[in-house]
C-alpha cells in the first residue's frame, strides 16, 4: 500500500482530455511513493456504481496490488471471491474496447457494466445518471448480450486453468479515494504478445488455410535476459465467442523487452523454418528457431504484437517392401515373398542421397523421422535380378511395382506432417535366359548331327508375345545366342545370311537336338518363369524356348 494524489476525469463527458484508450475514467497520478506506478495518466474502471466521485477532483488515495486478495477488504469488499478478483484482471488485460481484434464490438459501458455484475452489483440501472454515464449522454448503446458474453468470456477464462492472468502482479493497482468508497481499477500495463502454434502440413513456414492450431502446447514468456515472467498453453482465444485452436496470448505486460519460448510436444518432429519468405509475411510465417525460441522484441506502451507463431512439423515416413514377383506380372500376388538385404535410397527433391536402408526379411523397408517434403526412392536390384513393371495394368498403389525397370528410382511425392506413405514396392525377378545355337545343318534334316557346328554372326530377334521385335543380338563364333529376360512370353526370329535357308523345324523325337524356326524365320511363343533358365545357352529351361535354327547352304 501507498499514498498517491490522483485527479479523476471523464474522457467521455471531455473527449479532449483523453490521450490513452477508451476506458471509463482517466486518472492522473502525482506523488506517487508506488514504486510500481509512476506519476502519469492511465486507464481506470469504477468499482463501486452506487458510490458518487467528483469528475475533474483530486484525490488522495491509497493504493492497492489489483491481484491481491487481502486489499479488497480494505475497500468494502471483502466477499468478493479469488475467482472473481481473477475475471476483473483478466476482462480489463484483454483491452477490449480498443485492440483491433474485437472489431469495435465492445464499448467502455459494456465493459465497465460487466466489472460491476462480476463484482455482484446488478441493480446499477437504478442508480441517477448511471445510465447516461455507461451510455456517454446517448452516444453508445450498450449491449446487455455484450455485457453476458464479457462476464462469460471471463467465467470461461478463469475456469480454463490456463495461465491467463496478467504475469505482471502489478499490471494494475486499486486507488481508494480517502473520504470516498469509489475504488477504481486502474490498468497500469495493457500491451500483449501473442499469438499462434498451428501444424505446418507442407512444411513452408507458412499458415496455410488448411493447416491447423495445436493445442495444448506449454508457451513461456521471457524477458529480454531469458528469465521465464509466465507460462501458458495453447488453445481457444478465450478473449472471443468463437472457438479457435493453436491461439497463446499474454496479456497486461509493460512495455520493455520480450521473447517467446515454444516447447515442442513430443509427438512433433520439429519446429518448421523461420521468417519464410524473408520475413515478409510477418503474420503468417513461423517465427521460432529451432530450439522454439522467437528473437527479443520491444513492446511499447499498449503495443498489441500478435505475430510471433510457431509452425510444429510431425514426423513422415516413407517405405514398404520389396518382392520376388516370381511370375513377373508386377503385382504382389499372395504366394510372393519378401526379398531381404535389398540396398534402397532414400533421395530429396534435388535427387541428392539423403538416407540408405536395406530390406528385412520380409522384405520391408521404413525411412521415418522425415520432415515434410519431396522425396523418391531409390533400389538396388541385387546381382541377377531385375525389375518387373511399374504401375502394372490390373495393380492397385498398394500392390504394384513402383521402380523404373533401369534405375531402379520411383517418382517423386511430396510428404506432408504426420503423413505415412507406405506405398513405395519395388518387384524383382531373376532373369530367365533364351537361347541356344545357330547350326548348319549340312544334311538339311533339321536335326544338329555330329559335326554340324554353329554359324556366327547371324542375327537373332528378341520379340514380345505380339511379335514385336524388343531385343537383337548375334551369334557368337560357336553359333551361340541368348536372351535375359524378365518372366513372360517370348519368340525368336531368325534373320538367315544370305545364300542360307532354314531348314525344317521340329524334326525328330530329340527337343534338344532339332531345330524350332518355320521357314518364316519365326519361333513358336513360350513363357519363362523368374530364374526360368540356365546361365548358359544350352540351360535346360532353353530347351522350352525356341533354342535354335538350322540355315542350310542351297549348295550343301
């Protein structure tokens, strides 16, 4: 307690003389022995509407810490409840007839109607001149919903838990004028800091319109050396009927230097990147640096600085598995199993390597902890496999294979906060092998006899089940020619050198010995399974291909 001079004036009934905000009453402060409150002028409220007090009279008075229980004794108060000293910090802290946000909803007869019904006066009606006081003369009307939703605001403020009050136990004093029981409430400090936590889905470091608030997150006010002043969480702005998620505000500070600490819930990854767009979207980018920390700011005198966010990213992942697609048809059929030990890459959007992993055994592979972003994956087909077809026709993102059948790499996709895309397979199969030998068949009786040797450099066609032409080789100077394929149906054509013929195909009771090209050049269609052949031209699973043809000299 202290002893001030303070001067009451009305800037309502004498607009000129009010050079703060809309409240309603000035006070003037001289002699003052209140560390905490400095000669000057400030924004007050009545508490007593039943007891009169001159405008423009100075007054002595004594004053009070506004939080303290004990002082409201002192100014024939002494009911009044800890919950109800609480509601009229926090309702005079949110600055509701003058901060931007509230749009001009609230006038200074509203508010001060609500601070006299928390009190518990509620027949001020009655009183002479107190209704042209709330209503300025008739300049204003005054709401009695707004005056409800003010008393709401603050019942559902208070019973919140959160650290709503002012952290500044003297952000406003009571004065009790001597020979008067007119307290007044003056606001000694009404500046705020605020304001947003939401999920950064896309991880651009800006608030986008489906990118929500997080609740629940601990915010802590410092000063400008680091010591923690207060600590709230996350969650509704209480200030407002609508409800809202990811909102933080503190609320009655004086003006000087601050800083905001964000702690990052366990379940999010990180804290997305700071001043995006080189900070030139202050109100919706992320102003936290990696340790949750925004940079120190001065607050002036009744500043309201709400843009100091925090975007949260959680954690993506990126994975599946890898399979021996044994019949090659590049969907993950029931009976096919895992391939373990398989290399795969993980790649940003610039393709650069940012993660390796290998399959387990059941042929599984996981990236996690991944912030959002563009990504692709890259496998390794192990030594004698290869891939089957991407986006194979009848296969769903769930069961296909996603590796391009050279490289190995998927397309890229973009990974959002939280998101766990395990869609990203890559079929492998053993190459199978096509082929056998091109012989002269000196007797022309389409059966390889002793001493028929092979004829080298003769061209053979690789063709598809349609007969489209898909691979070319030559025999070698033992007549031998082959294919590795991936499991499907094949034939073989035979260009003949010139002055051969071909000689008949399938003759005599020996598959391994006759030859399997039509006068046309051409094979019968047959289908290799994965590992379906021999590492040689003459490997058994070659017999069933079409293995050799048997051009003749017209001479011979």
């Amino acid at each position: 307690m202290s002893t001030v001079n303070i001067r009451i004036t009305s800037p309502f009934f004498a607009p000129n003389t009010d050079l703060r905000k809309p409240s309603a009453i000035d006070v003037y402060i001289t002699g003052s022995t209140d560390p905490f409150l400095p000669n000057g002028q400030y924004d007050a409220w009545c508490l007593n509407p039943a007891a009169p007090i001159a405008i423009g009279t100075t007054y002595t008075s004594e004053s009070y810490g506004s939080r303290d229980l004990a002082a409201y004794p002192a100014i024939d108060l002494a009911s009044i409840s800890a919950a109800q000293i609480a509601q009229l910090n926090w309702l005079v802290a949110q600055n509701f007839t003058w901060d931007p946000k509230f749009g001009g909803q609230y006038n200074f007869g509203e508010v001060q109607a609500a601070i006299w019904e928390i009190i518990g006066y509620t027949n001020y009606n009655t009183i002479p001149g107190v209704t042209a006081y709330l209503t300025n003369n008739g300049a204003q009307v005054v709401s009695t919903t707004d005056i409800a939703q003010l008393k709401s605001l603050s019942a559902a403020a208070i019973a919140s838990g959160q650290a709503v009050l002012p952290p500044n136990a003297f952000f406003a004093v009571i004065l009790d004028p001597a020979g008067s029981i007119q307290p007044i409430l003056a606001q000694l400090h009404s500046s705020k800091l605020g304001d947003y936590v939401w999920e950064d889905l896309d991880g651009d470091g800006l608030q986008d319109a489906n990118e929500a608030g997080v609740n629940g997150v601990t915010v802590r006010l410092l000063d400008g050396a680091g010591n923690v002043l207060a600590t709230t969480t996350t969650g509704d702005d209480l200030s407002t009927v609508a409800v809202e998620q990811g909102f933080y505000q503190f609320t009655g500070l004086a003006a000087g230097q601050y800083r905001v600490e964000i702690v990052r819930p366990a379940d999010f990854l990180a804290f997305t990147q700071a001043n995006a767009n080189a900070n030139s979207q202050d109100t919706i980018d992320s102003d936290v640096d990696t340790f949750g920390r925004t940079q120190v700011v001065t607050l002036g005198v009744e500043e309201i600085n709400g843009t100091l966010d925090a975007g949260l990213v959680r954690r993506a992942e990126i994975g599946n598995r890898v399979w021996l697609d044994s019949n090659g048809n590049g969907i993950q059929d029931g009976t096919e199993v895992g391939v373990a030990n398989v290399t795969v890459f993980l790649k940003n959007a610039a393709g650069t390597v940012v993660g390796t992993t290998t399959t387990n055994t059941a042929g599984e592979y996981l990236f996690t902890n991944l912030t959002p972003g563009t990504y692709s994956v890259q496998f390794v087909a192990p030594t004698g496999f290869i891939f089957t077809g991407r986006d194979a026709a009848g296969s769903t993102d769930a069961n296909d294979s996603d590796a391009d059948l050279t490289t190995g790499d998927t397309i890229q996709t973009f990974l959002t906060s939280g998101e766990s895309d395990l869609t990203w397979d890559a079929g492998l199969t053993q190459r199978a092998r096509i082929g056998d030998t091109i012989f002269l068949d000196k007797d022309a009786d389409g059966i390889q006899d002793a001493g028929e040797g092979g004829i080298s450099g003769v061209t053979v066609n690789l063709c598809d089940a349609a007969g489209n032409i898909i691979g070319t080789t030559t025999t070698d100077a033992n007549g031998k020619y082959f294919f590795d394929v991936a499991p499907g149906t094949y034939g073989i054509r035979v260009v003949a050198p010139a002055g051969f013929v071909i000689t008949a195909a399938n003759q005599g009771a020996d598959d391994a010995l006759d030859s399997d090209i039509d006068a046309a050049g051409k094979s019968s269609n047959v289908t290799v399974a994965s590992g379906g052949s021999g590492s040689t031209p003459t490997a058994t699973a070659s017999r069933t291909a079409p293995k050799s043809a048997s051009p003749t000299s017209p001479s011979s």
